[in-house]
C-alpha cells in the first residue's frame, strides 16, 4: 500500500498533527487528470534559511483515492477479472492447464498430419526415398524451429501481463512508448499497477532513442498499427480458412475411398452440414464446448503417436535418416523449383503455432511450453515419421496418406477422432476471431458490435453473433467454391505465414524497445526465423491464383474495416478536443450555466479525458434546464490487459464548487468485461463522489494548515528523533510502497521538520461540505438522467476527395451500423436524453 505523503525529489520531512485515512484512496495531482482546472494539490515553495535548510523545499501534496473505488459490478463477479499475472503456478495446477492446452491452443497443428504430405507431395512426384526423407526432414526442422524455439522459448516470454496475441505485443509497446494514434493518455494512467513496466539497465540509450523516434514521426505510428491490423485480420482469416480445410474437408475426405459412391458432391454437402452445427453451437460458449476438448485431443494425440511408432516398426526404421538436414538439400537439388513450390504444403505443419501466443491468456507460460515440448512436438514427429516409413513403401498412397497409414480394423475409431479434433481445431481459430475482435474494438480499432460473455467465471469466454454468422457464410462459400483441400491449402498458407512475419517484427520491436536486448542478439531473431518465414512466403505467394488469393482479400477488407474506423475515430477525437467549451466562458456563464439547474444528477457521457465537451453547450441550447449536478462520464480503454479494480476510476472537480461539475474517467483494459448494473452503478457513483469531497474537503484544511506553517512559532528543525509524547502525521516528500497499514516516517540526514499538532487542523465540520453533501442528497433522490450526444461526422470541405469519400460514405456507414452509443453504455433508455451534433473534421 502506497504512503499518503508529500513528494518531493530531495528531502523528507516528518509532520506532527494527524493520521491520513489508510488506504482509503490514492490521491492524484490535478494536472493528472484535468490540466484545465485549478489543481488540489499544493505545490508551494517553503523557503528557509538557507544556512539551515541549505535548500529550499517544494512541497506537493499527492491525494491517493480508496482502493475500492469502482463503478463496475460485474468485474467484481467474475474471478481472476483483475489478477491475470497472480496466476497459480503451483505443479499440479501448471500440469492441468497443460492437460488443457490440447484441447485449446494445439487442436490446429495436432490435425496438420491430415494433409500435410497429400499436399506436398501433390507438387512433387515421389521417385525414392530420398523425396520422402527430404520431405520429412523438411517438416521436422519446420516444427522443430517455428513452433518450439522461435514462439515456446522466445515469443511467450513477449506477453502483455500474461496476456499473447498481436494486440498484446501493441499495447506493450503503446505503454513504453506513447504511439497510440488516439491522443487520450494521461500521465494518471502510468500509475496502473498493470502499466508499468520493469526494464533492466542495459542498452537504456538505445532503447530511449529508438522511442524517441517512435513517438516524434506519425509516420511510424501509422506504420506499426497498419502492421498491427494486418495480422489481426489474417487471424480473423485464419477463423474463416480453418473450419474449411482442418475441421471438415480434411477429415470427412477419408470418407471418398471408404465408401463407395462418395464423391466431391457428397464431400462438400456433409462439410457444409458439419460447418452450420459447428457455428450454431457457439452461442453457448467455449467453456461449454471446450472442456470436453482436453481428453478428446489427448486421445487424438496419443493416437498419432501410437500409429507412428506402429509405421515406423512395420515398414521401415530407417526412416530416422530424416533427422539429418542434409537430405533438404538434397530435396531441393533434385526438384528445384517443384521442391520450392512444395514448401506452400510443408509450411501447413505450423498451422495454429501463432494460437499459442494469442490463447496465452486462459492459460500460463509453464503450461503451454510443458504440453509443446513433452506432448504435442513428440507425437507429430511420430505421425510424420510414421507416414514417411509408409510413404517409402507405398509412394502411390500419398493422396490419402493419413488414412491409407491407418492399420487395418481401425479406420472407424480413427476416423471418428480425426473428425472431433478437426472441428476442435476449428473452434480454437474461431475462439481467437472472437478475441481478436474485442481486443480491436477496445483499442478503437473496430467498430462496436454485441458481446456476449458466455461465463460469469471466465471473463475471456466470448461470443459475438455477427462475426460469427460471418464466418460461417464465408466458410460455407470456400467449401463451396474451391471443393478441394488443396486449393484452399494453398489460401491457408499465406495467412499462416503473414501472422508469423508480424509477430517477429513485432517481437523484435520489444527486443529493442523494452527488453533492451543487445544488439547483436535483437537482429539475430529476425535474420534467422523472419528469413524462414520470408522464404515460406515467396513460396504460397507463388499459389496466389490457385486461391491465395482468398486471405488476401480477406485480410484486405478487414484491415479497411479496421483503419477507416480508427483513422475516422481519431478524427472525431481531436475534433472535439479543438472545439471544448473554455474555462473562461464557463465563468462567464456562472454557477446557473445561463440556464436552470432542477435537482437531479445528470452523467453527460464523453470521450473527453480533459476539458468540458462541447456536447453540453448543444444540451444547454436545446434543454430547458440543466440538472443540479453533472457528471462528465468518460469510458476509456488504456494500453494493458486489465485494470485492478481498485485502481479503475479517477474523480476530478471542474470550476468552483457552486458549479456542482464533475468528470469521472473510468478506465479499462481491452481484457475487462463491462456489464453494469445501473442501478448499483448509480448508487456506487454517489458513494464514490460522497467519498471524494470529504476527502477533497479534508485535504483542503490540511493545505489550509500547511499554509500557516512559515507564521507558526514552535516549528523548528531537529537532529534528534522527536519525544514519544508528540501525536505526528507522518507524510515523505518522497513516496514509497509498502504493505504495512501504519503510517512510515522518514527523516532527512539533516533533521526533521515538525508540523502543528493535530488539533490545530479543522476537521470535517466544513459548512460547505455539509451544504454540498445535502445538494448531492437531494439531486441523488430527484434521480439520474443518461446525457448522450449522437455525433455525426463529416469531412470539411476543403478535405480532399479520398479524405470526403473516407469519411462521409465509409466511415459514416460504418457508424449508422454498428452499437448505439446507448447499448454501448448499457444506460436504461428511460432515462436517456439525446442531442445531435455534427463534427467537422
């Protein structure tokens, strides 16, 4: 628990008088919050005589708000909503998860042996077993670099507070570096427990420069978060290519030489048919769905390794020659550019690598890294080994590889699993889809669509309709069309591979920018697996009209989506920035507002951390009368996972207190779940704002005290502990956390300085306290009114023509599209009053 106190950057003093409220609240300087409005604290230079002091003492007095001072009531509800990085990391637990995991992240790359070599070798003719081993040698090294070096050793280590994804490594680097193109960060938003960051020391100037640059050239800004969105919206493609090629056609195509008369047609109408069910299904949540997934994929695991070993014992031991890296060369100077064009089949093993980075936060490091190594990476190389040995005997069978390989007898049980872990493998990637949405639209990258949180104990179970049905129709349309798991192999790849070279950049950026690494290192990374990565690209870009194509344009319309809403938001942000009503003209208008004040709270909703919007002068224009007292609302997301609940709102007073004006900012992480009961919430506002002015009230007298000091006799500076007998107040210039509940006192090397004694502050007994604390009563009972503006936005006239056709047809429809303000909010619509305005930008 922080100390209440002064700060100061050279000296500490020890006060006599009164004890602070322990842990009550953390106050904030003023100009944290409002810069715009006259500051609670006290910045007053106490100057001395120099020949005692030898040094002038500044003195700010640092309020701390309660601890539990949240507006938010079903966060409160949900376990682990703020305790993301105090995760168990006892044995057993760290092994369940791990039991999870397979069920989860590994459902993708577990499902890869389905069509992983069909697909190689269908570029490749099969004329000894030198083709098989180089192939094989080929997907080991593949696995074996990917998967297990670059993302279980290095890219897990890259999370945001346990949380993975691209979004994640963003909003690391948004907090080290203010790049965030929304102009809404405050310095009070550094003190979230969550945001801070612990850097080590070396390579600190680097680090800063590299910063520096960063956040002077929007250039750059616009850069990372195009980069950003470019691998989200191939992951949202991976949502729709995944269902498609592993859940279904992978799976059910073992069907066509089992049963006679199955053919393409067939094929495509019972995919179409497993593909509705899978989606219909998701409107009861992953958690359901999902816990039944572990024991199916440990099964379907075992599996594979069991088949393996049967292969490689029955047809040929030599196959283990893969292991040796020679015969890729040797693969590719027999082939050439066949064996070049094979790497868009080979590269499909690493299928659902990027899932245990983004599906970090249900689980922890230890517990996907222990499933990885001794589970999942063994029993692949099994499978792959195993239809290598077939493969040397039976080159024909490559079509069908995986079920050909299957013994005899054991087609039917094989066949049932592969299906359950396809479509789990399906589930996964639209799980993620979901994630990465939420996660967009918490960042303003995405416009606003419904939410449904599918558990009260898992904050990260969700479920969006719209995308969902989304995916199912465009999933439907690429079994349709393409009728072949190749063809949309060759779609697959470029997604899976694009996701990759984001991450390393991404993760090379955080070398450089916080882990500080040295510098020889930090290129090392991107050398050695962004030339792999490259190389794979060239390869499935080559299969752009045999259906790369396809995530291409997928990603292509996501990432307009996703930019024009951001680019079009911002836009609207410093628009209302520039046209905030003055300080002065609010004086002007006096206590009264130019207007009525009729008892009652209003909570004027806005996207303003500072200033007062200009939305309440177009409520003062068109209403006949104000409410006595007015809460600026402002709901904003911040750059980290989750915010501790304690830590979520921030309380600030604008003009004199005859105004009876408020803001409250209340900040999420794009993990936290908001569904408020408005009723609680109500009732939490006016406990939280009745808090805040009798400490507000309270640190007034104190200032009033602090004042007095230079005109109080007895102060004097000591070089001895003060006597036992003295009631003191202790208060550091400097504050310092510790988890003790008393007050700490710290003492200067050069003496202490002693403050009046406690009876000598005023204490609660404030008339104007009581006055305003009987005006929120009496507003709190006339009830509460929802003030939104409904804005419209519109390029000026002079805005050139991309800029005009951006934002007055794309952006625009985008708006009248997607969540109301008002379901947004989730404010009862009884209580709503709504003005429009319109933005010119």
């Amino acid at each position: 628990m922080d100390d209440d106190g002064i700060e100061d950057g050279g000296s500490s003093v020890r006060l006599t008088g009164i004890s602070v409220g322990a842990g009550e609240s953390r106050w904030v300087d003023g100009s944290e919050v409002d810069s715009e409005s006259p500051p609670w604290s006290l910045d007053e230079d106490l100057s001395a005589n120099k020949e005692d002091y030898g040094h002038s003492i500044r003195r700010r007095l640092i309020k701390k708000p309660k601890r539990l001072d949240s507006l938010d009531v079903e966060a409160m509800e949900i376990a682990g909503s703020h305790g993301h990085h105090n995760k168990d990391d006892s044995t057993w637990r760290t092994v369940a998860l791990a039991f999870q995991t397979l069920g989860v992240v590994y459902g993708d790359m577990g499902t890869s042996p389905l069509y992983v070599f069909s697909d190689v070798f269908s570029k490749v003719n099969i004329k000894s077993d030198v083709d098989v081993l180089g192939a094989l040698s080929l997907v080991i090294y593949t696995i074996a670099l990917i998967p297990l070096i670059k993302y279980v050793f290095i890219v897990l280590k890259a999370n945001d507070s346990g949380e993975g994804g691209t979004f994640a490594l963003y909003s690391l680097i948004c907090r080290y570096a203010n790049v965030n193109l929304l102009p809404n960060r405050q310095p009070a938003d550094e003190q979230i427990s969550s945001f801070k960051l612990k850097l080590p020391t070396p390579e600190l100037q680097r680090s800063l420069h590299i910063k520096e640059v960063l956040e002077q050239k929007s250039s750059l800004k616009t850069l990372l978060l195009l980069l950003v969105l470019m691998g989200t919206s191939m992951i949202i493609g991976d949502g729709i290519l995944t269902p498609a090629i592993s859940a279904v056609m992978s799976a059910v195509s073992g069907l066509q030489g089992e049963i006679p008369g199955f053919d393409t047609n067939a094929l495509v109408m019972v995919s179409i048919i497993i593909l509705i069910g899978l989606f219909s299904i998701q409107r009861f949540g992953t958690s359901k769905v999902g816990l039944t997934f572990a024991p199916a994929l440990a099964l379907w695991f075992f599996s594979l390794g069991a088949i393996g070993i049967y292969n490689i014992f029955k047809y040929d031991t030599s196959v283990v020659r893969a292991i040796n890296p020679v015969y890729i060369y040797i693969f590719f100077k027999n082939n050439s550019g066949k064996a070049w064009s094979a790497l868009g089949g080979c590269v499909l093993c690493i299928t659902g690598a990027e899932a245990m980075f983004a599906d970090l936060g249900h689980f922890s490091v230890p517990s996907i890294q222990i499933a990885f190594t001794f589970v999942v990476f063994p029993c692949l190389l099994l499978a792959y080994m195993g239809q290598g040995a077939y493969l040397m005997n039976y080159p024909n069978s490559a079509n069908r590889i995986f079920y050909d390989s299957v013994p005899d007898g054991l087609f039917w049980p094989v066949f049932v699993i592969a299906t359950v872990a396809a479509v789990i493998a399906s589930q996964a990637m639209i799980s993620a889809s979901f994630s990465c949405v939420k996660q967009s639209m918490s960042l303003g990258c995405f416009p606003r669509l419904k939410i449904v949180h599918t558990s009260r104990r898992l904050m990260g179970q969700i479920y969006i309709p719209v995308i969902n049905w989304f995916l199912m129709i465009m999933c439907i349309l690429v079994v349709a069309t393409f009728r072949s798991t190749t063809d949309i192999a060759n779609a697959y790849g470029i997604a899976e591979v694009g996701v990759m070279i984001v991450s390393t950049a991404l993760v090379t950026l955080v070398m450089l920018l916080i882990w500080q690494t040295n510098l020889f290192l930090a290129l090392c990374f991107p050398l050695v697996f962004g030339s792999i990565e490259l190389l794979y690209m060239s390869a499935v870009l080559s299969k752009i009209m045999e259906g790369g194509w396809l995530p291409l344009a997928f990603a292509s319309c996501f990432l307009c989506v996703m930019y024009t809403w951001n680019y079009g938001s911002v836009l609207k942000y410093r628009s209302e920035v520039r046209e905030k009503i003055s300080m002065d003209f609010m004086y002007e208008l006096g206590s009264t507002l130019g207007t009525v004040r009729i008892p009652g709270i209003g909570l004027l909703y806005t996207e303003l951390v500072q200033g007062i919007p200009s939305i309440l002068g177009q409520f003062l224009l068109d209403l006949p009368a104000i409410h006595s007292t007015i809460v600026f609302v402002c709901i904003k997301y911040v750059p980290v996972p989750v915010v501790p609940q304690e830590e979520r709102f921030l309380f600030r007073r604008i003009c004199p207190k005859d105004y009876h004006l408020f803001r409250c900012v209340a900040r999420y992480g794009y993990k936290d779940v908001r569904k408020e009961d408005h009723h609680a919430f109500e009732q939490l506002l006016v406990q939280s704002l009745e808090k805040f002015l009798r400490k507000e009230a309270h640190e007034l007298d104190l200032e009033s005290s602090l004042i007095e000091v230079d005109q109080y006799d007895s102060i004097s500076v000591k070089s001895r502990e003060p006597t036992d007998t003295l009631e003191e107040l202790t208060i550091p210039l400097i504050l310092h956390d510790h988890n003790s509940e008393k007050a700490e006192t710290t003492s200067t090397e050069g003496g202490i300085v002693e403050l009046p004694p406690s009876s000598s502050i005023p204490g609660d007994e404030d008339p104007s306290l009581e006055y305003e604390l009987s005006a929120l009563w009496e507003a709190t009972n006339s009830g509460f009114t929802y003030l939104l503006g409904h804005g419209d936005v519109r390029a000026k006239k002079n805005s050139f023509f991309i800029k005009k056709l951006v934002i007055n047809y794309f952006y625009a429809f985008l708006r009248r599209n997607c969540r109301g303000g008002a379901a947004v909010m989730r404010v009862p619509h009884m209580n709503i009053i709504q003005v429009g305005k319109t933005y010119m930008v």
